[in-house]
C-alpha cells in the first residue's frame, strides 16, 4: 500500500466490537497480510499520540488492536465513535516507518541442531538454508508467547517446516526457529516446538533493564534481519553483553 492512500474505505475496514468491560478490539482483518497489519500499527500510533483518558494500554497483532481502558475513566460506547473517527480518518503517510533491527545468529552445529532436517526437508543444501534466511528483511507482525517473541512475516516458502511432534521441554534463550511457515526468536529459555536453526548471543528480554519494556530492541511494524555470524563472533558478542 502506497503512502498516504487512504485505508478506510479503499484499505483494509475497522471493525469494533467489546471485550469484557475493560477493553474493545479494532479488527480490520483475520489474515496475515502486511497491508491489514500496517492498517494495525497506524491506529496505535494514533491512539497513543491521542493520549485518550482513560486508555490504559493498546497491544496488537496481526489483524486487530486490543485497546485496553478503566472503566471508571471511560467505557465502551463513549470510547468507540473515537476510536471510530481515528481509524476512518488513517493514511499509511501517518504511520511511523518501522525501523531495521539487525539480529547476529550462529547458525547451525549446537546452536542449530535442526538445520540439517529443515534443510533435508526443503532439498536443499544447510548453506543455501542460512542464505536464504538471512537473505531478507522480516515484518514484526505482533510480539507475544512470550515476552518479546517476535512474529516474522516474509519466510521464503522454501524454509517451512513442521513444528516438532513432541515439544522441546527447553529452549535457549535466543534460538531462532522455523514453525510452519513462520520464523521467530525464544527471547528466554522456553518449552517450545519450532525447528532449531541457528541462535543469536544478543539477550533480547532483560527485564532487570529498569525500562518498562524489558529492554526488547524492537516493536511490532519494526523489521528484522539475521546477520550470520561464526561461533567465535557468537562468544565475543555473548561476553561483552554480559560485561566480561
């Protein structure tokens, strides 16, 4: 979607509907598609610069907004013909260009035990596994699982792999994993599913960081790229975050 074309009516339509009584949730689609998703970001950008009484905390995803409020400030009925007027009113020229984080990942060997079967299962080589993931830039759809869990779009077909059929019981903080046709970081050691291709030394969650977000180095509309790095790199950069 071009900047500054409109997205209500041409783009992407907002739904409203109540979620409890301490909530509503602005749906403007139910599919992983970038143009619904910046439809997504755009309406935070505007509720949070609107600084609305009451609203307590926005949190997307892929296809919709939870605007979360007090019900002693304000309540459904008065906060949805605002939030109404904001999403009529949304141009891609007024959403805030996501920024590019680059993320260092070793990938393979005991950091990426899976890399031979998502190779093996694509027909291809682990080399042209590791340049086809790190050969692009990846939309964060939406964080969550967990703290700082990113939700990649843009995996090359090729790469899709099946969840495991028995879940790891732990995953290293900092694994990058494929499952289905999604690609994503544990930011803290996990049970988890995903196929294991590789880790990255960067500590992606602190939440002793003193900042409200627990130090994640990035938010849903950013874009990330795996930068392949050697073991040796992986160990310099792992000692100078942890200050030795």
């Amino acid at each position: 979607m071009r900047a500054g074309k409109w997205l209500h009516p041409a783009g992407p339509v907002c739904q409203i509907k109540p979620v409890g009584d301490q909530a509503l949730l602005a749906i403007f689609g139910n599919r992983i598609d970038e143009s619904v998703n910046e439809a997504v970001i755009a309406l935070e950008q505007q509720v949070r610069a609107a600084g609305i009484a009451g609203v307590l905390e926005t949190v997307p995803s892929y296809g919709s907004l939870l605007i979360c409020y007090d019900p002693i400030r304000t309540d459904y009925e008065t906060l949805t013909p605002y939030i109404r007027r904001l999403a009529d009113r949304l141009q891609t020229g007024q959403q805030k260009q996501g920024r590019l984080v680059e993320i260092p990942v070793c990938y393979g060997g005991i950091y990426g035990e899976d890399l031979p079967f998502v190779a093996s299962h694509a027909g291809i080589s682990e080399q042209e596994v590791i340049a086809l993931h790190s050969g692009r830039n990846y939309r964060i759809f939406m964080l969550g699982f967990l703290p700082g869990f990113p939700y990649l779009g843009g995996l090359d077909a090729r790469l899709a792999a099946p969840r495991l059929k028995s879940p790891r019981s732990r995953i290293p903080a900092g694994s990058v994993g494929i499952g289905g046709e999604q690609t994503g970081i544990y930011p803290m050691d996990s049970p988890g599913g995903w196929q294991l291709i590789g880790r990255t030394p960067l500590s992606l969650y602190r939440p002793d960081s003193g900042d409200a977000e627990g130090g994640i180095p990035y938010e849903a509309g950013d874009w990330i790229r795996f930068v392949p790095i050697s073991q040796e790199e992986f160990q310099s950069i792992k000692e100078k975050q942890e200050g030795r």
